[in-house]
C-alpha cells in the first residue's frame, strides 16, 4: 500500500539532519527533537548502503534535509506497517516530497 502520492499533500516543512538509531532512519530537528520520517512505499531502504532512495532522491546518515509533508503523535494505521519496529521518535511525518 503507497502511504500518499509524492508532490500531494500538507505541506508543513521538517529540516534537521538525518540519522540511523537502532536501524531507524530519523531526522533530527533544531530543537533535537527525533522525528521519524514516513515516506511513500515507493522509496526502498539499501542496507548495504545505508541509505534510502526513491522519486530521484537519496537520504543517508548526515546528511541535511527539508522535507515537506504532516507532523503526527502516531505514525496513521496506513503506514504503521511499513515503519520498522522498534523506530520511535518524538513525532512522525508524513513525507509528500522533498
């Protein structure tokens, strides 16, 4: 199931810098803050690489970031079983683009 079609929908704005913690990509805001990204089913996760790629975008550990989409307490029920368990944050958002 895709989580949301990429270009469409809220358009909040997360920066901060990318992390992995416990094999959770996440995104550290200014006010270090975890936030655990959510993006489209489309976007595939590179173990070897460490890195997560989709619609010509690439994120990896250290890198900065500014991502648009929704802030949520809980990851929605649509998505949840696409977030590796065990990946908590202060807040999840949802990613539209990038």
């Amino acid at each position: 199931m895709r989580t949301s079609r990429w270009g469409e929908g809220d358009t909040a704005l997360l920066e901060g810098t990318v992390a992995l913690e416990n094999g959770c990509l996440t995104v550290i805001d200014d006010a270090d803050q975890v936030i655990v990204p959510v993006f489209p089913t489309d976007f595939s996760w590179d173990d070897e690489a460490g890195e997560l790629s989709g619609f010509g975008h690439t994120f990896s550990a250290g890198d900065s970031v500014s991502l648009v989409g929704g802030y949520h307490q809980r990851p929605p029920s649509s998505s949840a079983e696409h977030i590796p368990s065990g990946c908590e944050g202060d807040q999840y958002f949802m990613v539209y683009s990038a």
